[in-house]
C-alpha cells in the first residue's frame, strides 16, 4: 500500500526527469558547440528547463520535509553526507549557471564560467539520476510489499513530544495532535520501524 505522499513524489521525479532530460541535453549543446548552431534557440530551452527542473526540485523538498528547511535552517538540518554533497552540487551548479546565463543573454557569447557550470551540471545530473532510479525502485518495491502493518501506539507518558517520529516516518503514520503525538495512520506502515529506533525515551510500542 502507497501513501498519498509517496504518490506525489513519484509523480514529481517523473516531471522532473522529463524536464532534466531536455535541460541536460541543450546544455551538452551549448557546452560543445559554443552556442547556438542548428536553428533551434538551445539558450532558451536549457533556461526555461532548467528552470522546471528547479521549481520541481524545491516541490520535492518540500515532500520530503513538509517546509523547505533546507533553504530556512541552513545545510546543517540535512540527514546525509549524500544528501548534502547533492545539495552542495546543486547550489554550486546554479551559481554558475545564473550569470553565465546572463551573459549569453547579453550577448557577450560563451564564458570561461559557463564551461564551469557544464562540469558541476554533468555531475549533478549524474547523482540526481542515481537519486531518482534509487526512488523509483524503491517505489516499486514499496507497491508490491504484502507484509501486514504494524499495529503501532504511543506511550502518551513517555512520549516527549520531540517529533522525531513524524519527521523520520517515510509513511506518515504519526501526526502531532494539539500537544500528543498519536499513530494515526497504522495501515501505510511498511515495519521500517525508523519510528522504534529514532525515539529517545522508547515511547513506540506494537
């Protein structure tokens, strides 16, 4: 069983494909041909694609976290070495990108600068696709899964109201009820069991 949650997000790394696709192959272009060679405006493409993709990425974020805390809180929130390498990857990719844009638009031609984004481009599409496929796979997996739930509760005592168990749940089984965390949605449980591991006073139990 899938979660209405892990839905969307199957969804948006569909769309976000089908706009990284096109966005690295203009740059490919722009990278090699020093600009535009065959009649089609690839500037404009790599921009109005490279765009989707962004605006898809920050909507996965927002997925994976509820608010974008990434951007808010600083890369000290992320949860993994990966996950900040990829993020890190990505900011620098847009660094670059953005004025050397700006400079094609002005017609100043191709920069030393561009060259520099079409490496951090190339490796960050790289990891994104390993990203995506893992996902993708993982979602496959998730659908065909016919183990029972687990029937969780929550020792209101021991509970600390920390949310950890909200945050770390992929399932979206707990939810912050005015001052107690509850096991609202115990039939999306997959028996990850991150819940049990990730709680500091043991306050889950089946």
């Amino acid at each position: 069983m899938t979660t209405p949650k892990e839905k969307k997000m199957l969804y948006c790394n569909i769309l976000l494909l089908l706009c990284a696709l096109p966005a690295i192959i203009s740059g490919f272009i722009l990278e090699f041909k020093q600009g535009d060679t065959t009649g089609i405006n690839w500037t404009w493409i790599h921009i109005a694609t490279s765009l989707g993709a962004l605006l898809l990425t920050c909507i996965h974020v927002q997925l994976h976290w509820g608010t974008l805390k990434m951007w808010r809180k600083g890369l000290a929130q992320l949860r993994t070495k990966s996950t900040k390498f990829m993020t890190y990857l990505y900011l620098l990719t847009l660094a670059t990108g953005i004025p050397a844009t700006i400079y094609i638009i002005a017609g100043h031609g191709h920069t030393h600068l561009g060259g520099i984004h079409g490496k951090f481009g190339i490796v960050a599409a790289i990891f994104m696709f390993l990203h995506i496929w893992k996902r993708l796979k993982w979602f496959k997996n998730r659908t065909s899964q016919s183990a029972a739930p687990l029937r969780l509760k929550v020792d209101a005592d021991k509970c600390k109201r920390c949310n950890l168990c909200v945050k770390r749940c992929p399932a979206q089984v707990f939810e912050r009820q005015e001052k107690q965390v509850v096991a609202l949605h115990t039939e999306y449980c997959f028996q990850c069991r991150k819940c049990v591991a990730h709680c500091p006073t043991h306050a889950i139990y089946e």
